[in-house]
C-alpha cells in the first residue's frame, strides 16, 4: 500500500491546493514514485499539471470525478499525495479515510480557524478510530507578524502539531501559474527551501 498524505480543509482559499502540489513535487524529486490525485471538483491541480512544459519534472495527476470512487487512484506509486475538496461532504470522509496523515493548512486569521471548526470533529473521529495522523500546516504567514505565535496558542489546545509551512510569497502563486512550482529555477531560494523543509517534517510525523 503507497503512503497517503492528504491536504484537507474545507475552507476555500487556505492553500490546500499549493501545498499539495508542491508537496508532491518534492517527494518526487527525492526519488519517491509519486502521484498527485486531484479530489477537488475544481480540479485545480490538474489544470497546473496541464500548464506544465513537456517533459516537466513532476508526478502524474489524476482528477477523481465527483461520484467516483478514490480507491483505484490511491495505488500505482509509493506515495500519493491527495488534494481534497474545498467544501466538507462525505468525500471528505472519504478522503480521511484512506490517507496514512492529514496536513490542515490554515491561514493565521479568526476567520481561517473558525472555518476549520465543524471539520476538526470530523477529524478527530477518524483519529480516534483509525492509524490516522495529522498536523496544521500553517500557510501564507507573514513573519514580519505575531500572527504566527497567536495561530500556535490557537491550535495548541487541539493536540496535534503545528508545522512552519509556506509564507505569503509571489513566488508560490506565481510559479503555480507558470505550470511550474518555486522548486523550479528563478523563484527564490527562501520559498524553495520551505518546500523541503515541510517535506522533512512531513517524514519525521511518519516515520
């Protein structure tokens, strides 16, 4: 069975969708047989994979149909990288399911947390029933803030861990347009460097 590290959060606009690209990239660019499976009926990580050049550096993506089942998409690579919907419904769920870690990316504003709540209860029942793992992922800080510090006081009482993530950086969205990601040259190292840096720690929650 290929390990499955999903980006859910049902808030739209919190970076699922950039930290999962990147994320896959990064673990195949380190020598992992690794796909990208696009739930999001947005479908906005295989449009990114649409945009790329030929012979781009990337995994395969695949676009689960609304309906369809995740099962036979989640095979086929050592490690399966998941964006899932940006609503909450049962493929929510079913994405929780069949995942092995759960990374919530949440932006460090009230209004972010408060739109994650009704899915932390969804989530700590598969925590609590299945091998389930997960971690917030803090996503487009400012360092320049205390935002930060307050996201960490915020989600410390939840009892998962908080990692660093990706700040506000151009270069993320800018790259992502490009068909490309910041791992790519001509990005900024800083931006490249979080990218690794949240894959280490993604290995040290699994491992």
């Amino acid at each position: 069975m290929p390990l499955t590290i999903a980006t859910v959060n049902p808030k739209g606009g919190t970076g699922k969708t950039t930290i999962a690209i990147h994320l896959a990239v990064a673990c195949h660019r380190s020598g992992y047989p690794t796909k990208l499976v696009d739930a999001d009926p947005q479908g906005s990580a295989l449009d990114w994979r649409k945009r790329t050049a030929e012979g781009y550096d990337g995994p395969p993506v695949e676009h689960v149909h609304t309906g369809d089942s995740l099962t036979p998409h989640v095979a086929g690579a050592d490690v399966v990288v998941i964006d899932s919907p940006a609503r909450l419904d049962e493929r929510t769920g079913a994405v929780l399911s069949v995942s092995n870690l759960a990374l919530v990316p949440v932006r460090p504003s009230g209004l972010d947390l408060w739109g994650t709540a009704e899915f932390l209860d969804v989530l700590r029942e598969h925590l609590e029933t299945t091998g389930l793992k997960a971690a917030f992922v803090a996503s487009q800080r400012d360092v320049r803030t205390t935002l930060a510090e307050e996201l960490e006081q915020v989600l410390s009482k939840e009892g998962l861990p908080l990692l660093n993530g990706f700040t506000s950086r151009v270069a993320y969205a800018r790259s992502l347009s490009q068909g490309e990601t910041v791992l790519d040259g001509g990005y900024g190292g800083t931006a490249a460097d979080e990218v690794r840096a949240l894959l280490e720690d993604v290995g040290d929650l699994l491992s």
